[in-house]
C-alpha cells in the first residue's frame, strides 16, 4: 500500500485551492508543437517528507550511470525527486526561488529526499543564442568540482531575462566567484571551451525522451507530477505534500 491515500486527498485538496492560473511552464508549446556535506533531518509522523530537523546525513552529488542525471542528496533517501529545467526557463526560475524550490532543498538536505536533475536547452533553438547550453555545461563543470547544487541555485537566483542570451562565458563565471572554491583554471577553462557540450546534447536528447511535457517538470519515485497537483509544486508549503502524495511503493 503507498499510505497515501490521505496523503493524496490532503495534497491535491492543498493544490485545488492554490490562488492563481496554472503555471503552464516552458516547454513542448515552447518547442513548437556532484562534494559530501552533511545536513539534519527526519520525516514526519508518517514517514512521509516534513523538512523538520534532527539528524545528521550524509550528502553528496554525483552523475548518474546514464551520464546525464545529476544526483544531489542522500544516497539513502528513499524519496526520489527528478527535476526537468531548462536554465533559460522563466517557470523553472519561479520554482527555484519562489516556489517550491526551497522546500525541496530543505528536504533533501535533511536526508529524506534525493533530488535528480536532467538539464534541458530547448530553449536556445527557440529563442536563439547559446544560453541554456552554456549554463548546462557551467553546471557540469561545478559537477566536477563539487559545487553543482551552490551553482545551481546561484544561477537560477540571477537568472537573465529569458528572452536575453545572458548566461554568456563572462556571467557564468562571474557567478561562479559568488561560489566558495569554484573558480580555478580548471572550471575557468571548462566554462569558455565548453568543455561537456557532449553532456549538454545527450541531456537535451534525455530530456526530449523522457516524457517530460516541458519544464519545470517533476517526478517523484518517477511519477510525473500533473493535472491538479502541478500547481503545488509553486508553493513551498504544498510541495511537501504533493512529494508525499506520489512517493512510495
């Protein structure tokens, strides 16, 4: 049984009344058509998500097997939270940083939740430029040097407009100096040479065969995240609700 039945009642009751029209996000419309630190933390009452903390785990980030999935979090967690964005996406920034974004950090790093991340960058051909490559391929480098999740959220935090090719060599390590021990030659080089732009196509291709309608998109114990429930995730006291809802056997 997932013991979520009243967790799904509660989850989409919360996202029903959410105050506002649906995010529609960036994406199929759109397109036409790695360090250890450690954290606190323990799941609520039903063993589902809460963010309360009181425990230590470890965290770490790394690339997944298939060479495009960035996984932040415990590798205990039992919850998985797989977040689709595009770095130019305006909803994926709405989420990041006024949504439910900060929740989901919350709850992974109190060990409860692992987050995954494949990077999309459809939204260079539509719009033009080479932003949302060159920030995908920042990102992997920050991978290398244990700093993706700090450069992460710097970067959604500053995002350019996304109608401007903002995340240009320069921006990109600009942020990079707001990150403890990222800037170095080897990350600086990595930036200007686009030195993962492998990664960046076989993410995109990941993307694009993922069944993710557009971004941000979310799964969770990889069900998509949907319907009524789609609105939750842009509020951070729902978003727990809506992980509790879809995670579990």
């Amino acid at each position: 049984m997932r013991g979520g039945r009243l967790g799904r009642a509660v989850a989409i009751a919360a996202a029903s009344v959410l105050v506002g029209a649906l995010a529609t996000g960036c994406g199929s419309a759109a397109r036409g058509g790695g360090s250890d630190h450690r954290a606190d933390g323990v799941g609520g009452a039903d063993g589902k998500p809460s963010g309360r903390a009181s425990r230590a785990v470890k965290i770490t980030e790394l690339l997944a097997p298939d060479g495009t999935t960035v996984r932040v979090g415990s590798p205990q967690a039992k919850t998985v939270v797989h977040v689709y964005e595009d770095l130019r996406c305006p909803v994926c920034d709405d989420f990041e940083t006024r949504g439910g974004g900060e929740a989901l950090r919350d709850l992974v790093r109190s060990g409860q939740v692992r987050a995954e991340y494949t990077l999309a960058s459809f939204l260079d051909d539509k719009l033009g430029g080479q932003g949302s490559k060159k920030a995908a391929n920042a990102l992997r480098a920050a991978l290398e040097a244990g700093r993706f999740a700090e450069y992460h959220d710097v970067l959604f935090a500053h995002q350019p407009e996304e109608s401007v090719d903002g995340y240009t060599d320069a921006f990109l390590l600009e942020m990079a100096s707001r990150v403890k021990g990222l800037r170095g030659p080897k990350f600086d080089a990595a930036v200007k040479d686009m030195k993962y732009r492998g990664f960046v196509t076989a993410s995109e291709k990941a993307f694009e065969s993922s069944g993710a309608p557009g971004t941000p998109t979310l799964k969770v114990d990889g069900k998509t995240v949907d319907g009524q429930l789609y609105n939750g995730i842009f509020d951070k006291n729902t978003l727990p609700m809506v992980i509790g809802a879809l995670s579990g056997d």
